[in-house]
C-alpha cells in the first residue's frame, strides 16, 4: 500500500510505498493540561508554531500585542491563556458566544445527542427537523431552511442559488460589508483609503473573472444601487448585505436604503439576500428582518444560533428554496457530509430554546444600552472626541464625529487609539479585539459589575494611550 509520510530528516512530504501491514496508528496524545508559568505557554506556542502556519487556525486570530496566546479554559464570561491570565471576554468569539462561555445546558445538549446518534449520511434526525422547524417559526423569510456548518457556506450557496434560479452573472455587495472567505464575495471589507471605490480583494488567487462580477457600493447609497442596477439592466443576479455592517463595528442602516433594496429586488427580479450570520439570533430569535420588516428573498445564519458551536443556516422562500438539489432533480447542487449533524443541531435547539425561556435579549440590550450611555458620557467627561454607538448586545467606541452612514465615514477614526486602548485593556483583564473598527459583544454572563469595570477600565486605558502621545 502507499502511505503519505514525513520525513524524519526534513520537512518535505513524501509518497512512501509499503509492502507490509500498515503501521498501527499511535494513541493520540491528549491535549496539553493548562499550565501556569510562561515558559510552559511559550513552549505551546512554539508547538503551534511549528505545526500550524502562522500557528492559529484562522487568518483572524493573532493580533499584535496578543499573539502567541494559547487558550486552555473558557467559562461564563471570561476566558483564561496558558500562562493563567484570565480575561473578561467581549469578543465572543467574533459574535457566536451570546450565552457565556461553555454554557451546560447547550453542552449537555450536544452530548446528549452525539451519544444517541451520530452521522450516518443517510435522511435526516430529529434534531435536524426540530431545529429547522424553530428556525422557520422565528425568521420571517424562513419558509424553508436547509443547515449547514459555516457562515462561508451558507452566503456561498445563497449566491450559487441566486445565479442558478435568476441565470444572471452579477452580485451587489457594499464597501465594509463581510459575507465569509469564498472568491464571489471576499473582497472591499475593510480597505485603505486609497482602495475604496476600486475592487480590493482579501486574497490572492481569485479569478479576475469572478472580481469582475461582484460590483461593489457604499452601504446606505440606494441612489448607487439604482444607478448599477439600471447600468447592468437584466444581469443583476442578486443584492448581498450584512442588514446591520457589523465587520466594521456598527453602520445602522437607514430604513429607507433597506425598504429602497426590496422595492429595487422586486421590480428587476434580483434576489434579495440578508446575510444574517451576526445579527441572526443575536439582535434577535428572527434576526434584524425581524426587527426592520423588510423581509429578504434569502438569509444566511450562524454564529449566535448555537453558541459557539459550529452550525449554519440557509433560510428563504420556498421557491427559491426548492431549487436547491436536496429536492431530487433540482438543479442548484448542495451538499455537505456534516450538514446538520445532529450534536450541533442539538446545540442550536438549546441554545435557541434557552433564548426563548431565559430573559436572555432583555438582558444583554439591557447592558449594551448602559455600556453606550456609560461610555459616551465618560468620554464626554474627558473631553475624548468619541462616537460610541451599537445596537443591543453590540457597541463600538469610534474615534471620529458622528454620525456614520457608512465604510466612507469610517475612514475618519483614529485607528491608532481605537487599537492602543484595547492592547491596553487587556492589562486591566479585559479582552476587547485590538484591531481597527472590530466590535464587542455582551453576553447572558456578563453582570453590571462587569459593565461598570470596563467604563472604569476604559477610561483609564484611553487616557494613557492618550498621555504616551504626548496629547495630555
Ligand atoms: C456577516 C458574516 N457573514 C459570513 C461570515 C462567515 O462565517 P463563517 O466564519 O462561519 O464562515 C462571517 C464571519 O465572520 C460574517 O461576519
């Protein structure tokens, strides 16, 4: 047989022929148990280093002045490293962690289910039919739902659905918007200045091609929406949105661009999709369709649904829907061997069953509405020239004179205070991501002390990043 092996006297890859028994495979070693020094930490860290490209398994998760962080524990709100820092976490994970951190009853879930049932790659479970049922009964344009496991997947198969039904070529995206790492949609998030109106992919190896078909427009503009889609009558396939642009902090839309974008899809047959992966669930159980009533053609849903565990949706109207190739002879081809495994699908079920029970919204709007009140006025107090602003659960501190309507705006903020305090914050053992126009979230763990701390907190660390530059 031919086994692929590791050199032993380098790193290259090799096809290795073998004539007798294969090798039995070694006991795979348990992870490392946490270690308290910083020694131990750098050692892990070396490890993944050295085993991992770049040594994280996301192209989001080493930041200057938190990398090298190896992560061993995570409870409530807060998590704890290697070296035994623990961190009051408003990150969440870029958004999934709504209930706190390892919450038992969502684990309970999960465990239940993977030992009643696992994959067989056969029909459906249960779990899969409950939870698609909850999602049809919450999200309004939900007449079918089909699970997947990422926000990639469901945006990307959203938009193969939209070219396949419409058999148009073009896609609408909006400057600062994010809809997840496949070629039709990975590019204008958060561009330099001088990239904005022009096309700025996140990666090489794109298709020219496929950059050509994606037009891109400043978010709120219906004035430009109506222009392209005028410009390129009959090839718009479909319009993509994040309904709240959270990739970028937090640009409210205004309701007239979001009526305007509907009144736009149903006259030229664009389909309309809400991509939903942050604001699903999080702002609400029937996203921010719900809370806006526009209603979207389709909606892609992750994130906040389960958790923290890994499970998605593609939601929308049974027309659309019905196309997709789990219905026999249908032409638009999903598939996907872990589609709505039934441990995640429990997961969501819990996850989404405890937001129905538990003040769960009432809660984190409740402490988002503080912590914006809080820190506006504490920056008012400082004579800090600062926009706080967020919707719920979410908040951003932008360093600029308001208002923002959209990526243009942002252009203003002073990135360099926006990431210094939050390197800063981390001293006072709290975790917001430094990095330029990213958000923070709260959580059913967090406590009104927890928000009392970080305005404390903040100010603190603003101020001091202030003073090294001499600007007090
Ligand atoms: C709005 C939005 N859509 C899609 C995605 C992609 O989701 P995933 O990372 O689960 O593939 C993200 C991820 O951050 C997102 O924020």
């Amino acid at each position: 047989m031919t086994i692929l092996m590791r050199q032993t006297d380098g790193r290259r890859l090799r096809l290795l022929t073998c004539h007798t028994t294969p090798p039995r495979i070694a006991a795979v070693s348990a992870p490392p148990a946490p270690a308290a020094s910083g020694p131990a930490s750098e050692r892990l860290a070396a490890r993944a280093l050295a085993a991992i490209p770049g040594g994280v398994n996301s192209g989001a998760r080493r930041f200057p002045g938190v990398d090298d962080v190896v992560i061993v524990s995570a409870n409530g709100a807060t998590f704890t490293d290697a070296t035994g820092r623990s961190l009051v976490d408003y990150h969440a994970a870029y958004g999934p962690v709504i209930l706190g951190h390892c919450d038992p009853d969502v684990g309970a879930a999960f465990m239940d289910a993977v030992s009643t049932v696992d994959l067989t790659g056969l029909g459906v479970t249960p779990y899969e039919i409950a939870l698609a049922e909850k999602i049809q009964e919450h999200v309004p344009c939900a007449e079918r739902v089909v699970l997947l496991c990422t926000g990639t997947e469901a945006t990307f198969y959203a938009v193969r659905l939209a070219r396949g039904v419409t058999g148009r070529r073009l896609l609408i995206k909006f400057q600062g918007c994010f809809h997840g790492g496949h070629d039709a949609v990975a590019l204008n998030v958060i561009s330099a200045a001088d990239r904005v109106g022009t096309k700025d992919p996140l990666s090489t190896g794109i298709l020219p091609e496929v950059i050509d078909a994606t037009l891109v427009l400043p978010f709120n503009d219906l004035d430009a929406v109506r222009h392209a889609v005028a410009e390129h009558r009959g090839e718009v396939a479909a319009i993509i949105l994040e309904p709240i642009p959270h990739n970028i902090g937090c640009v409210l839309p205004e309701q007239a661009f979001l009526e305007g974008l509907r009144e736009v899809c149903d006259r030229e047959g664009i389909v309309l999709i809400f991509d939903e992966v942050i604001t699903g669930f999080r702002h609400g159980l029937g996203g921010y369709q719900a809370i806006c009533g526009v209603t979207p053609d389709l909606a892609s849903l992750g994130k906040a649904m389960a958790n923290g565990f890994p499970i998605a949706a593609l939601a929308g109207s049974a027309d659309l829907m019905e196309q997709l190739s789990t219905v026999p002879g249908r032409p638009v081809m999903l598939a996907g061997t872990y589609n709505g495994h039934p441990g995640t699908a429990a997961a969501a079920l819990a996850t989404i069953e405890k937001m129905e029970r538990e003040p769960v919204h009432d809660h984190i709007f409740r402490l988002g509405e503080r912590v914006r009140t809080g820190l506006q006025s504490m920056f008012d107090r400082i004579g800090v020239e600062a926009y706080v602003t967020g919707l719920g659960s979410v908040w951003v501190s932008y360093f600029l004179s308001g208002p923002v309507r959209s990526y243009e705006d942002l252009l203003r903020n002073d990135a360099d205070l926006y990431v210094g305090y939050r390197r800063r914050l981390v001293e006072r053992g709290i975790f917001e991501l430094p990095a330029n126009l990213k958000r923070n979230h709260l959580s059913y763990a967090h406590t009104d002390a927890h928000v009392d701390e970080l305005i404390d907190a903040t100010e603190w660390a603003v101020l001091r990043e202030l003073e090294q530059r001499g600007a007090r």
